[in-house]
C-alpha cells in the first residue's frame, strides 16, 4: 500500500510508516548529535548544525506536513518560538487583525510589537459576525491571525470565511489550531495560508514536552524568512523533545477521541445546573457557534471548554480548589483533566470574564469526572 493513501489514524500511529532500514527498528532514533560531519570533498552529507535541522526534528516535520496536508512544517522549541518567528515576518507600519479574546501569550506579544516596533493591530470581537471583515483593511492588513475556537470562551471563527476576508484584501490567514489538532480540523484545507499548534498540548498530548509547530500551504519568500528565523532567534526544537512529540502524536487519534466525547458529556450535564450560568462549548446546540463547529470540525466539537460560575472570582477560584479530579494547573491537551480560573492566569489586563473556569478535559471515566465538578459546585 502507497504511503500516501493511508488514513491519519493508520499514519499517526505507524509513526509516518517508518521502519528503520539498517536495524528493523519500529521507533525512530534519537539523533543527539549536535554537529555533523563533511564527507572528503567538504561537502554536507545531509545535516551541518543542531540549531538548523536535525534527523529527529525532521522526521516530525515530514508526519506533520502529511498530517496537515502542507507544503512543509517546522517545529520549534515552544509555541511562543514559533507565534513569535512568524510574527517577526511583519515589518514596521503594517497591520495586523487578531481576537480581542484568544491566547493572552500571542495577544501580550502583539501588544509588544505594537509598541516597540510601529506595528499596528486591530482586536476584533470574535462573537459578534462580521467584526472580522470590519477589522481588515484592504490594501493595509498583512495578517490576519485567527484562533478556531477562541481560548478560552470557545467562540467558534469560520476559518473558510476567514481566508475569504484575509486574500480579498491581500492579507496572510495565520490560524492558531491548537485546541482542534488535524484529526478534527485542517486549516489549510479551509484556506489558510499558516497553521499554529502549541504541540506541548493535544499533539504532544502527555505535559512532558514544550514545543511549537507551524505548518504551510506554500513554502514562499515569507515561509524562507521564518526557518531563517528559527536559526536565528535558537528557536529549533530539541532532538529529545521531537522524539516525545512524534511519540505523543502516535496516539492523537484515540487520545482526541476520548477527551471530545468526555468533554460532550460533561457540557451537556452542566448546561442547565442551578450554579452554573452558562457553559460554553460548541458541541451543545445551544452555543452560537454550534453551525459553524459543525461545518468544519470532522467527528467531534473538541476537549475544552468553559464554565461560567455564580458567585464571580471568588466563587470560581474556591471551585477550582476544592476539584479532586480536575488539577488545578494551567495548560491543555493532556490525558489529564485540569481545572483553571483563567482570569486569575492572565492578569489585570485579562479580557475574560471573572467568573470563567477553564476545562481540559481528559482521558478519564467521565461519570467520575462529572462527579468531581458536582461536588465542587456549591
């Protein structure tokens, strides 16, 4: 069978259909090298320096531009490596669109670039439709970054319109799709140019490894300056970490799976709970983005979501601390179920609501799961 017409699945879990021809090895190496050696005419066998490339880091990048349907993928030492290499691709003077809600990192180092280097942004309200188009400007915009669902009040963006409003008006579409990994929903095939996974979450899938992937649906002039600043900034991703992520994606499919049914459950339980005002995931019919999520997320409504408490701050963080399940931790995408007053996280400059109680659900029973949040909610 051509290894081009296999399944994700049957992909992922084959790690990229490898078997190793020298030794018959089903797991790739780790190569550690840091430098490479010249063969007798001085010339590069393959590799010259950890900082650029490496076997390892390869090998994923070849799974994950397959698993994405790209052109090429890099992988970088975090998530915030890679937002920023790709941010560094914006000049001085041009503008950016970006949430007004979505990841406070990337929304921090837009804030940053904005005042240090004449970038201008524009922060669009990613519930109200039509704030997007309204936000871009013909002519001036070169990058519009969006997230699939918004983090972490899961407002759901139509990626395809997205990519309409971004090239009608010669802009780039960035897409942050950490919180829906390829298994559910694929970026490029809806028109974006760039997609973003903070791997350290649902690809990598275990909290054990930071890293950061940018695949591309062209490998252009701006997708040359990113790997060029990937080398630059030392933003590579180490042969140990690559290692962990390829082995943490070989399980995605199922792991993916588990935490969106878990999740659905726990979101239907919770919809209509004296305590609780409202819950925000957008596999509930109830969520305004439910049509959309439907349209473009293959199977599943994804593994997060957000509860809205009575009782304000106060009420969520002491439900956040009384969870005997749900860890009380920041981050997502692990087999664990975590727990997290986002407010509280982000800071004074935080534009989710005070009484928002952040989700990651994982792998676990769910009757137990639920069971855990019932006795936290007084």
């Amino acid at each position: 069978m051509n290894a081009n017409d296999l399944s994700i699945d049957t992909l992922l879990a084959q790690g990229g259909h490898f078997v190793d021809s020298e030794t018959g090895a089903v797991v790739p190496p780790i190569h550690s090298a840091t430098t490479f050696a010249r063969n007798r005419r001085y010339e590069l066998t393959a590799y010259e320096y950890s900082r650029d490339a490496n076997p390892t880091g390869a090998h994923v990048e070849h799974v994950l531009s397959r698993l994405e349907g790209a052109e090429d993928a890099l992988a970088f030492s975090s998530g915030m490596a890679a937002i920023s290499a790709f941010f560094d691709t914006v000049n001085s003077g041009e503008h950016v669109v970006a949430p007004r809600v979505m990841y406070y990192g990337a929304a921090n180092l837009l804030r940053r670039l904005a005042e240090r280097r004449g970038i201008e942004v524009s922060f669009f309200d990613a519930a109200r439709p039509g704030a997007l188009e309204a936000a871009v400007r013909p002519g001036r915009t070169s990058v519009v970054w969006i997230e699939t669902c918004v983090n972490p009040t899961w407002d759901v963006i139509d990626v395809r319109a997205a990519a309409e409003a971004s090239h009608s008006a010669g802009a780039v579409l960035g897409v942050d799709a950490t919180a829906t990994p390829p298994v559910t929903l694929k970026a490029l095939d809806l028109g974006a140019d760039i997609v973003f996974h903070s791997a350290s979450k649902y690809l990598g899938g275990h909290s054990d490894l930071l890293a950061g992937v940018l695949a591309t649906s062209r490998a252009d002039e701006r997708w040359e300056e990113l790997n060029s600043a990937r080398t630059q900034m030392g933003g590579v991703l180490g042969a140990f970490e690559a290692w962990l992520l390829l082995r943490g994606m070989r399980t995605l499919h199922l792991r993916y799976e588990r935490q969106a049914a878990n999740a659905l459950a726990i979101a239907r339980h919770f919809e209509n709970r004296a305590g609780v005002e409202a819950v925000l995931y957008p596999g509930l019919k109830s969520h305004a983005g439910h049509e959309i999520a439907k349209r473009q997320m293959a199977g599943s409504f994804g593994a997060m979501l957000s509860l809205l408490v009575e009782g304000g701050a106060q009420a969520a963080r002491q439900i956040a601390t009384r969870t005997r399940l749900f860890v009380p931790a920041t981050s997502l995408g692990g087999v664990e179920s975590l727990i997290e007053h986002r407010a509280s996280v982000e800071g004074p400059s935080s534009a989710v609501p005070q009484n928002l109680l952040r989700l990651s659900v994982g792998i676990e029973r769910v009757d137990e799961l639920i069971a855990d949040l019932e006795q936290a909610i007084v």
